[in-house]
C-alpha cells in the first residue's frame, strides 16, 4: 500500500495507521509527528558508507582521502558517488557505482547492524504512545526495506527514501513528503538528523530539528537543537521543544 502526494510528486510507503490528527500530545504541546533520519541517527552505518566506498575505489585502483568523508556523509547516492567518482577519476558511470555500492552496503548490514544508543528506547516510546513517525532516508528502498527488518516496520506510519522523490536531502522535498503523508503541518513535525545535509532538508521544510552530529559537528540555531545522544531524547523533550516554538 502506498500514499501519494501529488504536490511533490512522490510516493512515500505507508506502513502503519497513525493519523496526525490522532496524536495524544502533552498538555500545550504542538507536536504531531516526528519524522527520523535513518543512516547515524537510528542505525550506526555512516562508517558503513565510508568503508564499502573505500574498498569500491580500492577495486578500482583508487585511494580515497579521509577528508572526503566529510563531503560525502549524509547526502544522495547520487551527490556523493558523483563526487567520488570526479574526484578520483575512476573509469565507472554512475549506474554501475551505485550498484557496487548498495550491494556492498547491504552484504554489511547483513553482518551487523547495530543500532544508535537510545534508538530502540525512543522508536518504542513514540509507538507506545502512538505518534505518527516517518522513516525519512536518502538510501535507496532496497536498502530501507532491508533496514526496517532490524528497526521493525511497526514503528514508523510511513518511510521515504531517497529514490522515490524527485529531490532528495538537503531539498526539503523527502521531509514535505513525510508531513504530508502524515497529513501533519512540517512546522510542528519534530525532524532528528545527524548530517549537516539532513538539517539543511528539514530546515527547509519548516520543520523544528533536532541534531545529533555523527561525522562532522552541527552547531545550535533557530528552531534547531543540537544534543549529543539520542539517549537525551524522549517525547517529553520533543513535546517541550513544540511548547517553547508557540
């Protein structure tokens, strides 16, 4: 089953029944869905990338410089393959990377997947408490799908992934998406990323954030929180970030 929405021309998957219009929120509270990165936010797989990109250009014959991970981290297959590919020089197209990507990605998640500290807490908390929740991911579906067998499908209403709207992160476009699946208004969807890229996308779409850096720093701003765990994070903080924005 999936859930369309024809402003943006995406189709986000519907995994569960949760409606905005349905959360029980806290007194005085504004919150009406919270929408979730997945790769450094909920799952620890951002050196996943790094070491499958790594050993691609290694097969390759390339060395790939640590300083590039920066740029790489958090944005679209496309973006970053992109980069890499200029950058070294390799004699592949960018359809044939992307495959040796993903299919080395998801023979690591298959190893191991192991999750960030206080994710599983916070997915049930939020399930508990029926918030409606989107996975919002600039992975592929295959890769989602994959993921979701770890996370469990149950926690989220709905997923986007990157493959599936015409713009990814840092386009605000996968998060209005979510919102509008959700039938929720992105100023009062609470959004935790990890990447610079991933706050840029939230932020564009209006939505409060709160930030959990992974790789590279992300410093506090206007409607965005920066803490260190998502072990600092629970509805009740959610619920007071919403209260302090009316």
């Amino acid at each position: 089953m999936t859930s369309t929405v024809p402003a943006l021309g995406t189709v986000p998957q519907a995994l569960g029944s949760a409606r905005a219009g349905d959360t029980p929120t806290a007194e005085g509270s504004a919150l009406q869905a919270v929408l979730l990165d997945m790769d450094g936010t909920l799952v620890d797989t951002e050196g996943f990338w790094w070491d499958v990109e790594v050993e691609v250009f290694a097969s390759l014959g390339h060395t790939l410089d640590e300083s590039w991970r920066h740029v790489v981290v958090g944005g679209p297959m496309t973006r970053s393959a992109g980069f890499l590919i200029e950058a070294t020089g390799a004699d592949i197209t960018l359809d044939e990377l992307t495959v040796l990507l993903n299919d080395g990605f998801e023979d690591r998640i298959s190893r191991a997947l192991p999750l960030m500290p206080g994710a599983g807490r916070l997915l049930a908390e939020l399930y508990e408490n029926e918030i409606p929740t989107a996975l919002v991911s600039a992975s592929h579906r295959r890769i989602i799908d994959r993921v979701l067998t770890s996370l469990g499908a149950h926690h989220f209403s709905l997923t986007v992934a990157g493959d599936e709207v015409p713009r990814t992160k840092p386009h605000p476009d996968p998060y209005l998406a979510a919102a509008a699946g959700l039938g929720a208004d992105p100023a009062r969807c609470a959004v935790i990323e990890d990447t610079a890229t991933g706050v840029a996308a939230a932020e564009a779409a209006g939505c409060q954030v709160v930030a959990v850096p992974s790789v590279a720093p992300i410093a506090p701003a206007l409607r965005r929180t920066v803490v260190t765990s998502l072990e600092e994070v629970d509805l009740t903080f959610l619920h007071g970030l919403m209260t302090e924005m009316r």
